[in-house]
C-alpha cells in the first residue's frame, strides 16, 4: 500500500521506522534484531536506506595503489523483499542519485514492482566521504527532482529507450526528502522550497524530513511549505541523542542544530545512563507536542540506538 493512501486512510497519526541495510558481509539477522521488537508497534511501513559506493585505495604487493569501489551497505532492495515476507509490512525503498546511471535505475524500479514494492524516497544522496562536492554519475542524475520524473515517467508508462512499448505502467508513490533547517548547500531557505516544490511537481507525493531536534523548526517549515504552494504530507524525522559526542557530530554530518537548552542539560550529565535518560525524555516530548498537532506520521531514525526509539515509542502510544 501506498504511504500516501496509509496517511488518507489514518484516523491519528502513523509510526514508521528507518534501518540501514547491514555493513557487507553482515546478516539480515541484525535487522531483525531491531525491527522484531519495534513491530509491536504496528508501523505503517519501514524505510531502508541506500548507500553509494565509496572509492578507496587497496595496496598491491608491489606498494602501488589500486582505487576500487566498494559498497558498504548493499542490500536495499533485498531487504526491501525480506521485510515484506516477514513482517507484511510495506517497504519504502530509497533511491538514490549518486553512482547510478538512469538504466541502473531503470532496472531497480523494475525489480521493485516485480516484488510488489509500492513507494519510494527518491534522492540525489550525498558525495561519498572522500568528495567534497556532489558529482553525478555520468549517465545518471543531478538532482532528486530529475530521478522524480524518471520514475513519474515510467508510472506513466514511459522507459527510457522509446522502443520499449506496452512495458506497462509502474504505479510507485514517491517521496522525497525536505530540511526544516534548509539543505546546507541551498543558497536560502525560499531557493531550497522553490526547488523542492520542483519536486511536488514533478510527481513526489510526500515529503519526509531531515531530522530536527526542535519543533518550531519543524512547524515554520510545514508553514513555510504552504507558502510555497507545497501541500503534501509533511513527514517529521526523528532521532534520539543518547550521548555527549552526537552535540557536535549530528550537527557536522546532517547540518541541524541542537537547543542550547538541551545540549547544557546534557553537557551536565554524569553518566552515559542519564545522558541516555534526558534525550528519551526529550524526544518524547516532541513526539507528544507534534501527536497534538496531529503530524501525518512520527518517522524514527533507529541507527545507532533502537532500544531508545522503542522506549520512546512505547511512552507516547
Ligand atoms: P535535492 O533535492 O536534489 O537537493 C540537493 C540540493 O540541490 C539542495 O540544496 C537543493 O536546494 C538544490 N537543488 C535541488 N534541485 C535543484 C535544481 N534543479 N537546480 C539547482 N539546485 C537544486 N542519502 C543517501 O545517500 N542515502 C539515503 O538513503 C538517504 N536517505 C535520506 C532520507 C531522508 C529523509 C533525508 C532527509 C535525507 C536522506 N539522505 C540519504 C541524504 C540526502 O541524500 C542528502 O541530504 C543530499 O545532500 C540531498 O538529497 P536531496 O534528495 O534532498 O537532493
């Protein structure tokens, strides 16, 4: 089922999950791990990340380097697959930009309707770490808006060679991603609506964002959104801090701020177990002010600490 036609049809607000696929080499087991507890809770559906390969380089016995592409992540779409078959749940696969050319693409979209997949978060995905800027692939996309129209083209029946005819119509439910603080490369916040209502148009029917550790910023954003004629569900991402280094990691990686109010509470914690405490009770908080405003869904980050989103969870239900 579509995430759009679970937030139509949904008398109070959803819950839904975001899990990583495994490091390579790793077992699905460790994704069970965190979701089997967290399915307690009903979740409309279960997002799982992509992860673009990244270049290192690898020592030959002569002492030279050789630069090789190594995934870390794989798995999207299998886990995609495995969720369904196990959970019944609905799967959101993301799609990323970076590293893909449109067939690769193309190809992915067609192994998702084979496996019944209805929704999608379309994104450009960032430069690997070793890059400072976003590059694209060279038969693939810039921007998140142009991988909408793709798969809006192929909903439509349209692939990309024209001599692909009665192919069928993929029917995906697309989403696409939106930052209450502005993305860190939009020169403002008016230029990062203009192009995200650019993706509304192309055919993103949702929006789920960033997360943010204060919701003011949250509801200027969904404010803001209306003034720029961007109407859909507006999804808030959430994410629990459970410790002293995320003050200044979370902000340098995904360019969010975090309350004074809350970092100083915390810089007094003495014990990992109260730091753990104060970013349950804060996040709970959120959660509680944004249920009374009735957001369309609570969508929870679970890297790192799935217990805490569990406990979190289980306080506000
Ligand atoms: P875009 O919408 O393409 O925007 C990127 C930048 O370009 C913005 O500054 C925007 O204002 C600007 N822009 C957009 N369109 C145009 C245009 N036509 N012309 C000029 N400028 C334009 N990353 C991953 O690698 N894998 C994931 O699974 C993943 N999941 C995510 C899930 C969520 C909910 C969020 C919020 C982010 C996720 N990311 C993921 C990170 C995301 O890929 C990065 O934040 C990336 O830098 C931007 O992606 P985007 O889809 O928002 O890009």
């Amino acid at each position: 089922m579509k995430v759009t036609d679970h937030i139509s049809q949904a008398d109070k607000p959803l819950i839904s999950f975001e899990i990583l696929p495994p490091m390579k080499g790793k077992g699905i087991d460790s994704i069970f791990k965190i979701l089997d507890p967290l399915m307690e809770f009903k979740p409309a559906f279960v997002n799982v990340t992509y992860h673009r390969a990244e270049q290192i380089f690898k020592k030959r016995t002569d002492g030279s380097f050789d630069r090789v592409e190594i995934r870390k992540r794989p798995g999207t779409v299998g886990i995609c697959a495995a969720l369904m078959n196990r959970y019944r749940v609905d799967a959101v696969p993301h799609l990323i930009c970076g590293g893909f050319a449109k067939e690769e693409t193309e190809n992915a979209l067609i192994d998702l309707r084979y496996l019944g997949v209805d929704n999608v978060l379309a994104l450009r995905g960032d430069s690997p770490a070793n890059e400072k800027f976003f590059t694209p692939h060279p038969q693939g996309h810039r921007y998140a808006v142009d991988l909408v129209d793709q798969i809006t083209n192929m909903n439509n029946g349209r692939y990309l060679e024209d001599d692909i005819v009665d192919a069928g119509k993929t029917d995906f439910c697309i989403g696409v991603a939106g930052y209450p603080e502005k993305h860190f490369e939009a020169a403002n916040m008016n230029l990062d609506l203009h192009y995200l209502q650019q993706k509304i148009a192309a055919g993103a029917g949702y929006i789920t964002t960033q997360m943010f550790f204060d919701n003011a910023k949250y509801f200027a954003y969904v404010d803001n959104c209306k003034s720029a004629n961007i109407h859909v569900p507006i999804i808030p991402g959430l994410k629990p801090i459970t410790n002293k280094r995320q003050l200044s990691i979370l902000p340098s990686i995904f360019h969010v701020d975090i309350p004074n109010e809350f970092a100083s509470e915390m810089l007094q914690c003495k014990t990992d177990a109260a730091c753990e405490q104060l970013g349950t009770e804060w996040l709970i908080a959120q959660c509680r002010e944004l249920l009374a405003r009735k957001v369309p869904v609570l969508h929870f980050y679970t890297l790192g600490k799935p217990q805490v989103v569990y406990n979190v969870v289980k306080a506000i239900l």
